[in-house]
C-alpha cells in the first residue's frame, strides 16, 4: 500500500502493476496473467516510469530498475497493441 496516494481504485491496475513487477525480476511474462484491460493499463505504466525515474548519477540502483520496468510495460503494451516491438 502507498499511503502517500491511498484511495480506492482500479483493482486491476494494481494487478498489472505487480505483474510488470515480477516479469522485471525474472518472473512469468505479464500477458500470463493479465486481466481487463490490460492494453491501456500497460501503456500507462510504461509512460509512468520516465515520471518516477531519478537521474541515473543520482540513484544508479533505481535508475536501473525503473528502466526495467520501462521495458517491460513497453513491450507488453506494444504487443498488446499490434505495433512493432520497442529498440
């Protein structure tokens, strides 16, 4: 829970924020368990993460694992969406 913005919301975008999560640490492919929705809440977290990245010479650690994260939305997104894969 991320008290500093608690509110009730959709369930499921906290679903496929967990699911980009665990693909970024090596787990299942994010389409594994994907649910409603699924397409837009993908695209809005992969835009979400250049928001929450720290400059890299200020945290290289989070640095890294927003970027993770960028890459893994982006690609499920782009999949989901029918476009050509992110370089």
């Amino acid at each position: 829970v991320d008290w500093a913005s608690a509110v009730i919301g959709d369930p499921w975008l906290d679903h496929h924020l967990w699911l980009v999560a665990v693909h970024a640490e090596g787990g299942p492919a994010p389409e594994r368990g994907q649910g409603p929705h699924a397409a837009a809440h993908a695209a809005l977290i992969a835009g979400q993460q250049p928001l929450l990245t720290p400059a890299r010479q200020a945290d290289p650690a989070l640095f890294a694992h927003r970027r993770r994260h960028l890459a893994v939305a982006l690609g499920w997104a782009a999949r989901l969406l029918h476009l050509p894969p992110p370089r």
